[in-house]
C-alpha cells in the first residue's frame, strides 16, 4: 500500500508502538515511539521520507528497505538506520515481526546524513534487541526506554560519525541553545 499523502510521515507515532513520554533532555538520543508488529507482503510503502530518524531490525528474513539504487535485506545479521531526510521504500516479501524505533539526535548534534547505514549486529546488539523487543510487546515504559537508548548505542558505537558532514559551530551553538530551552516560554 502506497502511502502519498506525506504528511503522514512527518510525525514518528504510528499508533501501533510504545509512545515514550519525553526524557530529561540530557539523553544521546530522543526516543519517540518503539513497535513490534505483524507485517507481511501487503506491508509496502513507498517515497517514505520523515524529520525524524529510524532503526529497523528484524530477527528473520523478509523486511526489505530500498533507498536510490541499493536495496537492504533485513534479518538477524543486518539492521538499518534511515537517517532523518532520507527517502526511501520498504516492504516485506513474507510474513515476519517487524522491530522498529523510531528517534531523533539531540539539535547540537545534527549532522547530514544522505544515505541509509547498514549495520551487521554482533552478538550483544541480538541480545539487547530481543529484550527490547519483549518489554516493548509488554508495554513496560521504563525499561523500554533504558533498552532503547542502548540499542542505538550498540548500533551508533561502529559508525563513523566523524565523517558526517556538520553545521557550522555557530548554527550548532544556536541549536544547542534551542535544543535544552525546547518546551519553554
């Protein structure tokens, strides 16, 4: 099912994840909402593109993301991050549980990132990701938070982020200044 109104894309709560109430502000990563769903072939989307950031994972094959002319093949080896901007299309080819978190990097930390990371996950990423899965699906908030925020730790801790390409140091000051008065008068 093709999605054209992109409006729906703008905004990370699908309403079918865990929403994550708002952290206090000195979190590596904002954590907007975590799922696991049942998806199979009628699950495609296309020109998906959000403001916000993704980390799709699936335990078994069958979650395909394409983005230009590459396609990624999900399983239990292979994660992506779709970095905010980014388009792409997606679907599954089977039957399968599909993970997702759905998060933004702090505004002083904004980079611009042009194109999907693939990561291949170690044995400490399953691990995590199998928790996270489980306590998402049981609705506990709080730990679901704490499993989040290590699962993109794990995934970020082999990305080489020194060669994104950064703002100028004083739109990242202003950002940094916006990003802890966000909420405010």
């Amino acid at each position: 099912m093709s999605k054209i109104d992109h409006a729906l894309w703008r905004n990370p709560f699908t309403g079918q994840g865990l929403r994550l109430p708002v952290g206090s502000g000195n979190e590596e990563f904002r954590l907007h909402e975590l799922g696991a769903i049942e998806v199979d072939d009628r699950w495609q989307h296309s020109d998906v593109s959000s403001p916000f950031w993704r980390l799709f994972y699936d335990l078994s094959p069958g979650v395909w993301v394409k983005s230009g002319v590459r396609q990624y093949e999900l399983d239990q080896d292979h994660a992506i991050i779709l970095p905010e901007g980014v388009s792409f299309d997606c679907g599954a080819s089977s039957k399968l549980s599909h993970f997702w978190i759905h998060f933004s990097l702090p505004l002083n930390d904004h980079a611009a990132v042009t194109h999907p990371i693939e990561i291949e996950v170690e044995a400490e990423f399953r691990a995590v990701a199998k928790k996270l899965r489980t306590v998402t699906l049981e609705e506990r908030v709080p730990q679901a938070r704490r499993l989040g925020q290590s699962l993109l730790h794990l995934a970020f801790v082999e990305i080489d982020t020194q060669s994104w390409e950064v703002l100028d140091p004083r739109m990242r000051r202003l950002l940094a200044w916006l990003d802890i008065r966000l909420g405010g008068p």
